[in-house]
C-alpha cells in the first residue's frame, strides 16, 4: 500500500533481534522502516518480492525520498514516540 503521508500512523519504537527499531503502527499492523528509495518506481520495484512472498509492505514519503516498511510478526513494541523521524 502506498501512503500519502504517516499522518494517519502511530510512532513506536519495535524490539527486534537487530535491537530497537523505529517503527509505526497502521490498520492495527507494526511495520519497521527497512530502506529508502529515490524514487516511488525504484521503491515499488523492491517491494514486490516482499509481496510476493506474503509480507505486507508500505511505502511512504520521508523527506525527498520513499521508506519501504516492513510488517513485523508478532513484534515486542516499545513506547510510543512522539513523531516519526527521517532515517
């Protein structure tokens, strides 16, 4: 799904083998930040083997550039943060 704005996402921090990861919460689902992208097209070419493999993907506008995030199974969530900062 591509997103407009995070405006209508939930900030949180999410717990993850790697550490503690910036995260959002949208329609009830965790997503952690996973790369940024030049361009929407560039950022909708990476996202398909993610969709394919079943893995809810969202793409969203940070600054100049495009965030894939990545659905997290059953995350550890953290606190909720204020805002979501650029990567």
């Amino acid at each position: 799904m591509i997103l407009t704005s995070l405006n209508e996402t939930r900030a949180i921090e999410v717990k993850t083998s790697s550490g503690i990861e910036r995260g959002i919460v949208f329609l009830e689902k965790a997503f952690v930040a996973d790369k940024l992208y030049n361009t929407l097209d560039a950022a909708i070419v990476a996202s398909r083997k993610a969709l394919d493999s079943g893995v809810a993907i969202l793409i969203a506008p940070d600054g100049e550039q495009f965030c894939l995030w990545v659905s997290v199974k059953s995350p550890r969530i953290g606190k909720t943060v204020q805002s979501v900062k650029s990567a």
